[in-house]
C-alpha cells in the first residue's frame, strides 16, 4: 500500500508500458481503469505520457484539477480520478525537457497529488524505455506493469525491451495485452488478421508471464477515443468493451492472489 502525509492510500500501482508507440497504450489505460471502476474499484490514472499526454481526450475529461491548499485535487469523470500534463498545456504546445524535469513531474504527480484512498493508480507511461519510466520505477515499487503490444513482429520485438527494462529495475511483470488483435468486418463477418493474432500471448508464454487478454481490431475504438467516449462506458456490450472488462477481471484476480506480506508496501 502507497501512503502520504495527507493520507491518500493506494494499494495497487500499475503502469501500462509498451516498447513501441501506435499500439494503443493510452486507450488500453483509459478503458482498463473504466473497467476497474465499473467492477466497484476505486481508481486513478496518472498520465505519465509528458510528451504526449491523451487520457484526459480520451476519457472525455471536461473539469480541472484544483489546488487545496498546496496539493492538487485531481480532476474525476466517470469514477476516475485523472491527473495530466495535458491539464496544464495547450494542444499545440510541445514539452521540451531533459531528465531532471521529468523527474520532477512525476514527483509532483506522485507527491503533490491528494489521490485520497485507491485500490488501482493506472499510469499510462510513454513508449519505450527512458526517464519517465526509471523515474517512477526508482521513486515507488509497482505491484506489476502490463505490456501492451500488437501481434505485429516489429511490436512484439520492442515490447520486449520494455519487459527487459523493468526487469533490469527489479519491477515485476504483471502480463501482457494484446491489442488491435483480429478485425471481424461488420458488414461480412469475415476476419482479417492485419496485425496478427497470437504473437502476444506467444510472447507472454516466453515470458513466464500472464497473458491478460486481447482486444480486437475496430474503427469503434478509434471513434470513440477521438469522441472521449471510451466503449466500456458508451458500449459496455461492445466486443472491445468485453474484452477490457476481462483484463480487468484477469488483473484484480492476479492482485487479489498476491499474499498480503508480499504486496509493495511504500511511503511517498
């Protein structure tokens, strides 16, 4: 469990990584903590993503954060508490920083923010593996990080940087998504593998870790990213939407296995 000062608690701190960019880290992230929450978890996202921060515009986050006193309060949509650089930039602006800079973010994401009592923080970190990532590696124990990829080769073989770093870090693996699995034409029903299926749990299998589930292919989930209105919440019966759900299930059922005496405990 994760405590401060001001009393916030967090049980579970997860980052969604991946090795390469285009794989749908950040929609992964905002429909696993909808997930979550949906399942009667308390939930938070960090947006770990400085230099491209999404989650707010994906998640449909139309409210700010607020200062109390000298802690920020952040910002909750749909049962999720939201934290971003995207908060604090316009759309056109560019962040231009070196490593001493992230750190600082990411400790004030941490520190600075009355995240109150959760059971789940999802961070959703940028692609590969650089200073966001040694940052919050090194400033907190993480209960375990979920690698997003496609079943592309090209993906597949970056992601397993990502598995490599944290393991360089002492950080556990918690399993592995894929996304953008098979596309079923909706007119037809016909499948058609553009990215590949499989190669991710294949890889999860090399691992030695849990293979989490697979979202497929749709122009729904690119829809209702671009309109902030992630499918768990707007289309629950969605296949997408199921699918999600199911990741979530896989990952509170990995937590919920894990001995209390061996679970991160840590002060920030």
């Amino acid at each position: 469990m994760t405590t401060d000062e001001a009393g916030s608690s967090i049980h579970h701190v997860i980052p969604i990584a991946s090795g390469k960019g285009g794989v749908g880290k950040s929609t992964v992230t905002a429909n696993l903590a909808l997930a979550l929450a949906r399942q009667g978890a308390r939930v938070g996202v960090m947006d770990a993503d400085v230099y491209g921060p999404s989650i707010p515009t994906i998640l449909g986050v139309t409210s700010q954060p607020e200062m109390d006193g000298d802690r920020l309060v952040p910002a909750e949509h749909d049962g999720v508490k939201v934290m971003s650089m995207g908060f604090f930039m316009a759309p056109e602006q560019a962040v231009v920083w070196r490593g001493p800079m992230l750190h600082k973010t990411m400790q004030q994401f941490l520190n600075g923010v009355d995240w109150g009592a959760l059971d789940y923080l999802i961070v959703d970190l940028p692609p590969g593996t650089g200073d966001v990532q040694l940052s919050l590696c090194q400033s907190i124990p993480i209960a375990g990080a979920v690698i997003v990829s496609t079943s592309q080769d090209v993906a597949l073989n970056v992601a397993q940087k990502a598995v490599a770093m944290f393991r360089s870090l002492n950080a556990p693996i918690l399993g592995v998504v894929e996304n953008m699995s098979a596309y079923v034409c909706p007119g037809c029903g016909a499948h058609d593998d553009i990215f590949g299926t499989g190669g991710a749990e294949a890889l999860a299998g090399r691992l030695g870790v849990a293979f989490l589930g697979a979202v497929p292919l749709t122009a729904a989930v690119r829809r209702a990213s671009d309109e902030g209105k992630p499918l768990v919440v707007a289309a629950p019966d969605s296949a997408p939407a199921r699918a999600f759900a199911e990741i979530a299930r896989n990952i509170d059922t990995l937590m919920r296995r894990m001995e209390p005496d061996v679970r991160p405990q840590v002060t920030f």
